[in-house]
C-alpha cells in the first residue's frame, strides 16, 4: 500500500514537471527547423518566433532581415557554426553578431553581420550551407566557428514527425569531413 502511493506520487510529480516545464521553457527546437537535402538535412524555419527567445527571418537565419544584394559602401561579415555562433539559450540582443555589429556601427562604420549558426550542425552542414549562401549574400569576411562537436562524423536530421533526430550516419555511408570542400567554397568565393 505504502509502495503504491509512493509510486503514483511519483508518477504524479513527474506529470506536473513535464507539463511545468512545458509551459515555461521556450518552444522545443524541433518545431523551428525544416527538412533540407542531403549534406544540409536541416534549416532553421523562416520567420519562426521562439517566444521572447529568439526570431528567424525570411531567408532562414537568426536576426534581422538583410536584403541578398549589399548595399555600396556597406562590409558584410558572414558567421556560420553551431549552436554557439547561434547563441544558444540567449534572447537576440544578446548574441554576438548582434553586439558586434552594435559596437562596430557605434564607430561610424557601416556593417551588417549576418548570424548563420544552427543548432546541432556538424562541419559539414556547416560548409555546405557556406556554399549554398556565400555568393547569395555577397560576404566580405566569412568566419567559420568550430567547436570540438563539430568535427565529429554525425549529422541531425528532421524526422517526418517534425522531430529534430541525431544520427551517427556519415561513418556508416562512407563519406568524409570535406575539408578540400571547405577550401574550395573559400577559393571559388573570393571572400576578401
């Protein structure tokens, strides 16, 4: 009897947390991604809102919205990465590409930085979606940010349910971190 109640208390405890957190932690970050083809498998999903958390424009990135073509006179710097160039777990102010940008116009000097991070993305994603928005974005300075993750042979992916999924698949396909990719995107850019 006294295993019984404390078993069901359990039980109950466990509900109202998950049913707590829920309601006040931000949005699951599944629900802010989109399927991609293959190397990208996933991208954050436009105009998206994760509460006071963070937004997503148009084109996909976290932040505001940048015209593709560069206004004259204007240095565009281009961040790609993982969730640490996206600035995990912080509202859009806080962010580096946004105070970076602040401090830099601050000084007379005309910038846009552009925050490409996404959560979960290993090199790969990483160069690809280089690749993919480089030349469309017209990137004065590209920075590539790299944490110890990133170099590992796994990707995530988005299920059919919606669900952001991790798979350790790159090893199993035979495929390979394409560093000559990376260097090549750089080359073919002629980011200056």
């Amino acid at each position: 009897s006294e295993f019984i109640t404390l078993v069901s208390s359990v039980f109950v405890l466990l509900v109202l947390l998950e049913f707590s957190l829920r309601i006040f932690l931000p949005n699951s970050e599944s629900r802010g991604h989109t399927k991609e083809a293959p190397p990208i498998y996933y991208r954050l999903k436009p105009n998206y809102s994760c509460k006071s958390y963070y937004k997503t424009n148009s084109h996909q990135f976290r932040g505001e919205w940048y015209a593709e073509r560069k206004p004259t006179g204007l240095k565009r710097i281009l961040l790609y990465g993982d969730s640490v160039t996206f600035g995990w777990a912080l509202k859009d102010d806080q962010i580096f590409s946004y105070l970076a940008e602040q401090k830099l116009n601050a000084q007379n000097k005309r910038y846009e930085i552009l925050n490409f991070g996404v959560p979960g993305y290993n090199l790969s994603q990483e160069i690809a979606l280089m690749e993919k928005t480089v030349k469309q974005f017209e990137g004065d300075i590209v920075c590539l940010s790299l944490t110890a993750d990133d170099l590992q042979e796994s990707f995530h992916f988005v299920s059919s349910s919606g669900a952001l999924m991790s798979e350790n698949a790159l090893s199993d396909k035979g495929l390979k971190i394409p560093f000559k990719n990376f260097f090549n995107c750089i080359l073919t850019c002629r980011v200056t």
